[in-house]
C-alpha cells in the first residue's frame, strides 16, 4: 500500500486514472484503500429530475450508484441506498445552494456538490465536497472533506482535507503541446465557535485553503517546474548569444 | 483471498503495467518508481522481466548520458548510437560502450566513411561549442543515421544530433530534463541541408504535491548545402536559433498562466472583488428556499 501511494506520488498527472486503475487492477486487496486515499479527477452524472449535474465521488457512492444531491436519489436507482437523515439532509441542500453562488462568483461556471454524511466513528457530521472549473483543455478540480467534532460548549473542531487536481494543456503550431499537471493535498484544523453556524465556518475555511492552494500552485509549483526548465538551460546567456546566429 | 482474485491477471497484464509504470517515471526517477511497482507486483521474477525490457527503453527516450570508464568521456544511451543490445557507440571518441560495463574500440564497419564523418565530425565540434554555451550541464552527440557507408558526392547521407540535459535534485524535491534530437537529411541531388528537429522538456516538482511539466515540440528548417564547416556552422545556428525561440515560447506559456488560464478556471476573487459573504448568503440563500418552496407549492 505504500509502494502504491509512492507510485501515485510519481506518476504524471495527467495520467491519475490510467495509474489507479492499474493499482486496482494489481491489489484488489486494497481497493477501498486505494480508493479513499487516492482522488481521481471528478466524474458528473446529470440528474434529469432536476436537470442539474453532479458530482461523483466515493461520499455519494453506494455500491455502483452514486446520490444526487439535488434529488437525493441514486442514479442509477439503488433501492437501498444509504441516505442522510433528515436533519442533514436539511443543511445538505442548503449547503449545495450557497456553494453554487460561491462556485459561481470564483468560477463562473463549473460544477459543485455537497454531501453530508454521518461518521461511524465520531459523533459529527462530515462534508465531501467537489468542484470543478473547465477550460478548453484544462481542468480545476477541487475536494473538500470536512470533518465536524461533536458540538462542545457553543464551539466545534473542524478538520478540512482539500486536494486540488489541476491540468492544463495548450497545443499550437508554433509552440508544440505544453502540458502542466498537478495535484497537492493539504489540511487544516480550526477551533470556532458555532454560533453562526457550520456552513458559515466550513465555508470560510474552504474559501482560505482554496485561495492558498491556488497560490501554491500558480507561484510555488509552477514557477518550480519553471525553474527547473530555465536551470537546464538557462535563458539570460542565449539572448547574449542571440545576435551571432 | 487475495490470491484468488490476483489470479485475475494475467502474468502478461501484470508485466505490462509494471512497464507502464516504469516508463512513464518522471526524469531521473526510474529507481524510485522500480522499488516501488517491484513491492506492488510481488513477484520478482515478473518484475525481472519487465524491468529488463523496461529500463533500457526508459535510458533511451530519456537520452541517459553515462561516463564511460577510464574517463574518456559520456556516452548517450540513444537508439541512433545503439549497435546491438546494450551497446552504444560513442562517435566523438569512436569508443562502444557495452553499457554499463566496458568500452571496446568500434570497428571499422561501425563507423561512418571518412567522407561522412568529416561533415559528423566537423558538425560534432560546433555542436559541442553550442551545447557548452546553452547547457550548463548538457551533453551532445552526433551520429550518423543513414548512409554511412556514402564514400563521397552524389549521394544522400542523414547525420542525427542528439542533445540532452538532465538535472536532478531530489534533495530539492525537483527533477528535470531538456531532450533535442536533430535528423539533418544531407540532400545531395537539391544540395539542400533538411532539418527535422523534436524537442522534449519535463520537470517534476513533488514537494508536498505531484506537479509535472510535459512539454513537446516539433519543427522542420532547410539550409544549402556547403562544406563540411560551413554546413556545420549554418546547422548549430539554426538548432540554437529554434531551441531558443522554444525556450522563450516555454517562458511565455509560463508568464500567461496566471493572467489567462488560471484566471478562467478559478479567480484569486470572486467576481464581486470582495471575499465571500458567507453570513449573508446564508440567509440569502434561505429567503430565496423559502420562497422557491412557495412558489412552487411543494
């Protein structure tokens, strides 16, 4: 399992499915392992009651079907498929409205979802939630798993996991394809008071960790990638040399 | 339980992605990656033989430069160089080295005619001058891809440049490597030189993260053919001429990402310029349920 966690930590990329399937294909053992801890890049299934698509990840999935969380009904039809109470149910669809406004305001488009469920081991709430922006050839794709403690003395721990996979790639005549892929994992603990509220709080979590991750991204990764590029041939001495040829 | 649905697979299909594994390792990476599908495919002798056809497709479209004993130079490990298996010429010294064990002299048949390699060896020393000024850490050779035997005018003949650079600092979480190969096509009838280049850079930055480069590039130039000298001095300026025009659209692919594509797929703020207003929103979007709900009467 670790070697299969070290292969995933090397492969390209872009390339995220074609190495899971192969692992899965290898340790059938560890498939739940391998599932739960490696993210692949967001599937949407369309839920033609509401009209509306959604995401599918492991948080919605219940044998090979996987929950709406417009309709709250499994696509394709599972007959007992797990479903979150009532209660959860609640903040589920209020959360899915106010992460599209959200979704829409940093995205303009893409598409998001929320799933609550209940954690067998903790007394809380947990919310996957994936997102994702398109563009012609590229890709932003967000999961953000939190995990609420049980509420203490007005104030709840919260515990959010995100990982961004993103890929973008251009091709033209006078450059060739230039492809950067990438994806980063990062967590964050907080402490807050409840007093307005979970989704508030998870919101405002989410909202800082993904700012940050896309910092990393756009200034720490790329321009990483970037130096390595200009290390192995390095620009400043071929403009010197430009006027000879 | 493990083992009966292990039996799955076959031994074929388990060899086959112990190879996709291994050659899709970021540069400078295959040992990594090979201690790695040799724990996940639990069987060595499999293993064996996929490392065995593996690796030594791996070392040649990475372009692995290797010193070669006695200190007399690298040798690339490329298919233009590659005599039989694992051995590889290296035309500057016109030394074979059986990789990764010793060197033999070539024979005579190994090496091009003396008119062929008066232009490979005149081509060698310029590229040689260029690679040392553009690459810090580059290596390059010249091979002769076809027609070695031409004895003199009258004849097509083919020379191949192959350039690569690798860098590898695992200690800084970041491998990386330049790859070029140039085909010069030696037009005797049109007295035209025909240049075909490929050039192939990637990088992996894996602090924290999995983040990869994968860059290719394709492009075709002529010249006229001239001496031996003078076509060698025309060729290594147009290969540095377009290696570093690559070089500047790689920078330029780099320096848009922020501005345009980024940007497109998710800002740095929301369109309304100020972070989430997440408290009102909430009752917003509640107002808004609300109404929904009563609008449609559920």
């Amino acid at each position: 399992m670790e070697a299969a966690m070290g292969l995933m930590r090397r492969m390209p990329p872009k390339h995220t499915e074609t190495s899971l399937s192969a692992l899965l294909s290898l340790l059938p053992q560890h498939s739940s392992d391998l599932l739960s801890q490696v993210d692949q890049p967001l599937q949407v299934l369309c839920d033609m009651e509401y009209g509306k698509e959604f995401i599918l990840c492991e948080y919605n999935r219940d044998a090979d079907s996987y929950r709406s969380p417009w309709s709250n009904k499994y696509h394709p039809p599972l007959e007992d498929g797990s479903l979150p109470s009532l209660e959860l149910r609640k903040l589920e669809v209020e959360a899915n409205d106010i992460f599209a406004i959200y979704r829409d305001q940093y995205y303009e488009g893409g598409i998001s979802s929320v799933y609550m469920w209940e954690d067998d081991n903790e007394d809380g709430s947990k919310t996957g939630q994936g997102r994702r922006g398109y563009l012609q050839e590229g890709a932003w794709d967000a999961i953000h798993v939190i995990e609420v403690g049980p509420e203490e003395e007005g104030t709840a721990h919260y515990r959010l996991t995100s990982t961004v996979m993103l890929s973008l790639t251009t091709d033209n005549e006078s450059s060739g394809t230039f492809s950067l892929s990438g994806s980063i994992r990062r967590q964050m603990n907080m402490h807050l008071s409840t007093e307005e509220g979970h989704l508030c709080n998870m919101g405002r979590m989410i909202e800082e960790m993904e700012s940050k991750l896309r910092n990393s991204l756009d200034q720490v990764y790329f321009g990483k990638t970037k130096e390595m590029v200009c290390t192995l041939r390095p620009p400043s001495e071929v403009v010197m040399r430009l006027p000879d040829s | 339980m493990a083992d009966e649905e292990e039996a799955e697979l076959s031994e074929k299909q388990k060899k086959e992605i112990a190879k996709w594994f291994l050659l899709n390792s970021p540069p400078g990476e295959i040992q990594f990656v090979a201690k790695d599908v040799k724990a996940v495919i639990n069987d060595d002798v499999l293993y064996e033989e996929a490392a065995s056809e593996a690796f030594p497709l791996y070392n040649k479209s990475h372009l692995i430069s290797i010193e070669m004993p006695g200190r007399i130079g690298d040798v690339i490990v490329t298919s233009y160089g590659e005599l039989a298996k694992n051995e590889f010429i290296d035309p500057r010294t016109a030394q074979v080295a059986v990789v990764c064990t010793e060197v033999r002299p070539a024979l005579d048949e190994e090496l091009p005619s003396a008119y062929v390699e008066e232009f490979r060896c005149a081509m060698d020393a310029e590229i040689l001058k260029y690679v040392g000024e553009a690459y810090p850490k580059g290596v390059c050779s010249v091979y002769c891809g076809n027609g070695k035997d031409v004895e003199g005018p009258g004849f097509d003949f083919e020379l191949v440049v192959v350039i690569s650079a690798a860098r590898h600092s695992p200690q800084n979480f970041c491998n990386g490597s330049w790859r070029s190969v140039w085909s010069i096509e030696f037009k005797d009838e049109i007295q035209m030189l025909e240049l075909k280049g490929k050039l192939q850079v990637g990088a992996h930055y894996f602090e924290e993260g999995n983040v990869q480069l994968d860059a290719k590039h394709e492009c075709k130039d002529t010249t006229i053919f001239q001496s031996s000298e003078d076509s060698a001095i025309a060729i290594s300026n147009i290969i540095r001429q377009h290696e570093t025009e690559y070089l500047t659209s790689l920078e330029a692919s780099y320096s848009n990402l922020p501005d345009t594509t980024f940007k497109d797929l998710r800002r740095k703020l929301p369109v309304t310029r100020t972070l989430f207003p997440w408290q009102n929103t909430l009752q917003f979007s509640l107002t808004r349920d609300i109404t929904k709900e009563l609008g449609i009467g559920k």
